[in-house]
C-alpha cells in the first residue's frame, strides 16, 4: 500500500488563513501537514499530547531566525523572553514572576476594569454605531495595562502604538517591519526604564514594584529580566486583549442567539472567553521544536523539526467535539490551546480571562442587538492575529445599571 502524502500548506502565501476550509479539508486527509516552516498539526487529539511531549521545547525562540533575524534589539529581546527559555532558568524566572500575576491580585483589580468597560461603551452607545476596535477594543486593552502597571491611564496611547507596531513581529513580515518593530521597542524599553526607577525610588502596590522586589530562594531578577519582562508584559497583555475582543465580537455577529445570552447571563461571561479562544483564538498556532529524534503517530520527526499546532484547527476538531460550534452554554469542553500549554502556559492567563470576560459581559448587556456597520479589516491570519477596524451599529442600549 503506497504511503499517503500529508498535505501541504504554504503559510508564507500572504491569503493564507489557519480557519480556511484548506486547512479543515488538510484536517480531515491528515493529522498533520507539511508546511515551509516545518510540520503543522491539524488535529485536537495530536495537539494535546504534542503541546506537553518531553522530545519537544517551546518553538519559537526560532521563529525570527527562520526570517533571517539573528541579532539586534529585537533578536535580543526575543532572546530574554520567559516563553523562550528552558529548564531552570525558566521555571527561576516563572517563580519570581508569578506571584505579580496571582488571582488575589486580579481580582482586586476587577471593580476597576468594570467602571472601564462602562465609561467607553458611554462613550459611543448614544450614537447607535461605533468602530469597535478604536472605541473600545484599543483603548480598553491599552488602559486594562495602565492600571495593571499602576500608570496615569492617559498615557494609553503609548503603550497601544507602540504595541501594536511590535505584534509585527509575530507574522511572517516581520524582515520587512523591522525598522519600524525596534524603534516601537527601544520606546518601551525607555519607557520600562522610568518605570522600575520610579517604584525603586517609590514603591506602590501595583504589579512593577511586585516585580522590582520579587524574590525567591534569595534570588531576584536582575536588571535586564525586569526590563525585557515589563516590555513583554506591556506588548502581549495589549495585543492579545486587543486582538482576542475584536475576534470575540466578530464571532457573535456570526452567533447573535449566542450574544443575547451573553447579556441576559453575566455568570456565562467566563465560558464565553474560553469558547471564543477555542473557536477563534488570536494565537494562530504554538510552535514547538524537536530536541531529539523521536517516532509520533507513525511519523518520524527529526531534532530541530519546528512543529506548529493550529489553535483553531484543533478546537474544532470534529474528531475530539461531537458538536464544534459555538456555545457559551456548553459544559465540559476540552481545554483549548490559546494560552499555550505545559511548562510555557502564559503566566497572564489569569488577566486576560478577567479583563476579557469583563468586557464581552458588559458589552453584550448594554449592547443586545449589534450588527456589522461596514466591512471589518483583518491583520494576516499567522502569528497574533484580529481585526484591524471593525465597524458596529446597533439599534438600542440597554442602561449601565
């Protein structure tokens, strides 16, 4: 019997989308393909058991290398980054880290992302349209920062351009951007470097100064940690609150039975970001790499192989959920795979689940009836991924009370 051929997919092709009817029909043919970045997987089943497999280590530490970045400010900065360090290195600076991201402290934080959410829907519900990602998606995602880093909320600005010229680097244009992504960069390594000088000077309870005095078994992040982390944290917990609510509201446009229950239910609010980050999560794909030869399913995968797993292929899986589609009533779901998994699940989890289930939550009460005002923008479909405008209507608004 001749070997079946996996299918091919070319993710450099600028059309290319991970939630393509290509990729499900590769789905159905394969439990996994071939792609110009290395091996993609398609399939809930092969993505669990990969996201935590001990022959792998978090893939993209390679990913600006594969584009021909290999020194600079932004190599540099990849480099520090705690998603791409291993072994114990990594698990020092998770320890260090992870009691500024504690649930104790998030949820002191929650009245004050709720008078947020209220103040921009104010802000556009009387004119019964709005473009979604500017009036609320942006400054939300950008604000939600500012308080957490305890800053003047006014300077969001700063930290959504900035931000948002850095995603760049996640796609597969980055080559081209780089000019633009290390000067966006070198302004937030400044402005990190005010920061931590300031709460060394003057502590507040906020998360900098959390982690300017995080301390573990003696140790303490050093200079250079606490700056490529604050930068991280700025950059990532911006642009996936940003890209991931325009995604959300794109999804309930398609499912407004959906929205309306939403809003006559806020305890529904936490399923909700975890069906909308199943079905349409901004993380394209987690990569992983091969740190030895091993056999898999009947595939032999070679140290180095970079390995993709598609976030939105798995989740919809017809093989691992009898019923795919969209639900925020459904009960027992698998986990889905937008925060990464295994040793690298993001450490902001537990901020993005609040901010986020906050805002889809007061956003579908005040807003029951929503229906697209014009045409939506898209950033490419790899690396983070979301609408660039996203223009709303809506026929009434229900009170803030």
């Amino acid at each position: 019997m001749p070997e079946l051929v996996p299918p091919f997919l070319d993710l450099a092709d600028p059309t290319f989308s991970v939630r393509s009817d290509h990729v499900h029909r590769a789905r159905e043919a394969s439990w996994y393909a071939r792609t110009n970045y290395g091996l993609a997987v398609l399939r809930y089943d092969q993505a669990a058991r990969l996201i935590r497999h001990p022959s792998l280590r978090q893939g993209s530490w390679q990913w600006l290398a594969h584009h021909g970045v290999t020194s600079g400010l932004l190599a540099d900065w990849w480099a520090g980054w705690v998603l791409n360090i291993e072994g114990d290195s990594h698990l020092r600076l998770r320890k260090l880290m992870n009691p500024a991201f504690s649930r104790k402290a998030i949820d002191a934080l929650r009245p004050r992302f709720e008078r947020l959410a209220a103040e921009l829907i104010d802000s556009f519900a009387e004119r019964g349209r709005c473009e979604f990602m500017a009036d609320f998606a942006v400054p939300y995602a950008a604000r939600v920062i500012a308080i957490l880093l305890g800053i003047p909320e006014r300077e969001w600005r700063t930290i959504a351009d900035q931000s948002a010229t850095i995603g760049l680097a996640t796609g597969v244009r980055v080559r081209e951007h780089l000019p633009r992504i290390e000067a966006a960069l070198e302004k937030l390594y400044d402005y990190a470097d005010e920061l931590i000088a300031n709460r060394r000077r003057s502590p507040r309870h906020d998360l900098v100064t959390s982690l300017v005095q995080a301390e573990a078994d003696a140790e303490r992040l050093t200079a250079a940690e606490l700056r490529d982390s604050l930068v991280l944290l700025i950059f990532g917990g911006f642009d996936t609150t940003r890209n991931q609510l325009g995604l959300g509201v794109q999804l309930f446009l398609d499912h407004p039975v959906q929205w309306r229950l939403l809003g006559q239910h806020a305890e529904l609010g936490s399923t909700a970001v975890e069906e909308v980050m199943r079905v349409s999560s901004t993380t394209t794909w987690v990569t992983r790499e091969a740190v030895e030869d091993f056999c898999f399913d009947g595939l032999e995968i070679k140290a180095g192989t970079t390995i993709h797993l598609f976030c939105e292929s798995a989740g919809t899986d017809p093989q691992a959920f009898v019923n795919a589609d969209f639900d925020i009533t459904a009960a027992d779901r698998l986990p889905h795979f937008g925060f990464g998994g295994g040793v690298h699940y993001c450490l902001g989890h537990t901020v993005a689940r609040t901010d986020m289930g906050i805002a889809l939550t007061a956003l579908a009460r005040r807003l029951p009836a929503i229906h697209p005002a014009g045409p939506a923008t898209w950033l490419p479909d790899s690396g983070n991924t979301g609408p660039v405008t996203l223009p709303l209507a809506f026929a009434g608004t229900n009170s803030a009370s």
